[in-house]
C-alpha cells in the first residue's frame, strides 16, 4: 500500500551515499520513479543510489538489488555493497565477520568489522578485473581503456583531475558507449602505489566516490606499470583501499550510518520533482 510506512537507512562510504531497504520478504518492491524521488537531493532525501537487502539466492547469505538515483538497475557497487553490509548487519538479517551477497554481477564475499558507533571498516572481493585494449594517446601521461568490474568503466589517465570538466566530458563520452559507461578520470600520485580520482557515473552523474571505480582505475594503472599491488585510490570523499590479486580485486574501506528514515511512498510521490 503506497500509504503504509517504510522503513530505510542512510549509510555512505567516502561519501558515496545509499539510502537501503531492508526487505528479506520482498514486500517492498521499488519502481524506478519511486528511486528517483527518493534519491532526489530537492524534492526527495537524496541519495546516489537506493538498495535492497533480500533474502540471500543461490546458498548466499544476501541479495542485493541495486538502483541508481535516475531509477535504472546496476550490476554492481563496491560502495553500495559495504553499505547494504551495514544495514543488514545492524538489522540482525546477516551476522560479521564474513557473508556472501548475490549481486547482478555475481557472489560477492565481504568482510565487516563494526568499529563504533554508526561505523564499520569493510572489505570486499570484487572478483577479477577483465581490461579492455590499451588505448595510448598521443602524450606520454595519457592513456586510456575500458575496465569491466561486473560493470563497465572507462579509466583515463592525464594530469591531475582537479581542473577536467568532469560533467560535461564525462556525459559525453558516457553517451558514446550503448547502455552508458562509468568514466573514471585519474592521476597518479601524491604518493608511490597512490592515485587520484574523480569519476561521473552512469545514472547518477559525479559523485564523490565509487568503489568499482576505484578498482577499475588501479587495475588499469597497474597494468601501465604506474602502481603496484595495493592502491591507495583518493576518491573526493575519501580514500578507498585497492588490493591486486591473482585470485581478484578486494576493495576496503569505511562505512557510515548517517540516519533511521521513515518514509510514506505516496507523500514522496507526491512531492517528486514536476
């Protein structure tokens, strides 16, 4: 019933922001304006993207669906993950130190650690990073290729990303490639095995940090030769921790609860964006 009540969290990890529903029953499904006018940052809460812990698939512990803010589905992310971890933790549904999560873009294992009040350090393995070709530029310090991370990434390298346009290149070249692309832009540095970070996402635009992102820019650095195995991938909201396997990528990180919400589907569609 759109009058009844539900209950959500708000969590992020490097700002990267959530909003979660805890739904082991699957009673609540979640149609894509009733995403995009939660997510909304004006007329709705705000979020970069709405999850849904369900009851674990195929011997998993958990599932999780996963909605951008513009209400489209996505495969995967490593952000999102740690954060849907954290709510199903607090809410009794799955149990630390360990647990599996069926995702789109498979199982994923994760490791969690509650390290306070509202916080938890969590890691997760984010299965191998398949690079696309190397695609070499025309100056020494740019270079580019496509990363698949159980969804798609395009990782540029160039100077640093504080002056790129992140906005505007990052829809353009998102719209060359069918079904949209994550576009990472980095550089290296400040320090050895470090790197820089700003990315536009696929049905969210520039947020303040992406997980998959991250590993998909270390995986590609790595490959140039810039990095070594274990990556520390400055997001603007926070450092992310990469680490280069031959088994797979494992991505770790704080998580953070930020509030209880209560929300009436019918009153935020009512007070969606016209």
């Amino acid at each position: 019933m759109d009058d009844e009540p539900i209950q959500l969290t708000k969590h992020h990890g490097a700002g990267n922001d959530f909003l979660v529903l805890v739904d082991p029953d699957d009673r609540h499904p979640m149609a894509p304006a009733m995403v995009r006018a939660l997510c909304d940052r004006r007329f709705g809460v705000g979020a970069d993207g709405l999850l849904r812990a369900l009851a674990g698939r195929d011997g998993t512990d958990l599932a999780m669906e996963l909605h951008n803010a513009d209400g489209s589905p996505a495969e995967m992310s490593g952000n999102g993950i740690r954060c849907l971890a954290q709510a199903a933790v607090d809410a009794g549904l799955v149990a630390p130190p360990s647990f599996t999560v069926w995702t789109e873009a498979g199982v994923r294992s994760v490791e969690f650690a509650p390290t306070g009040p509202g916080a938890a350090d969590a890691s997760v393995a984010m299965g191998k990073a398949e690079l696309g070709p190397d695609q070499p530029q025309q100056f020494d310090d740019r270079r580019a290729r496509t990363v698949d991370m159980g969804n798609p990434h395009l990782v540029l390298l160039g100077p640093d990303p504080a002056g790129v346009e992140v906005a505007d290149l990052g829809q353009r070249l998102q719209g060359v490639h069918p079904g949209g692309i994550n576009v990472e832009f980095i550089s290296v540095g400040p320090g050895a095995d470090q790197l820089t970070l700003r990315v536009w996402e696929r049905g969210a635009g520039e947020t303040l940090a992406c997980g998959t992102g991250s590993a998909a820019a270390a995986a590609a650095a790595h490959s140039w030769g810039l990095v070594g195995e274990r990556v520390a991938v400055h997001n603007p909201g926070g450092t992310l921790e990469v680490t280069l396997g031959a088994d797979g990528i494992r991505l770790a990180g704080p998580t953070r609860k930020v509030a209880d919400l209560e929300v009436v589907p019918a009153e935020v569609l009512a007070a969606a964006r016209p």
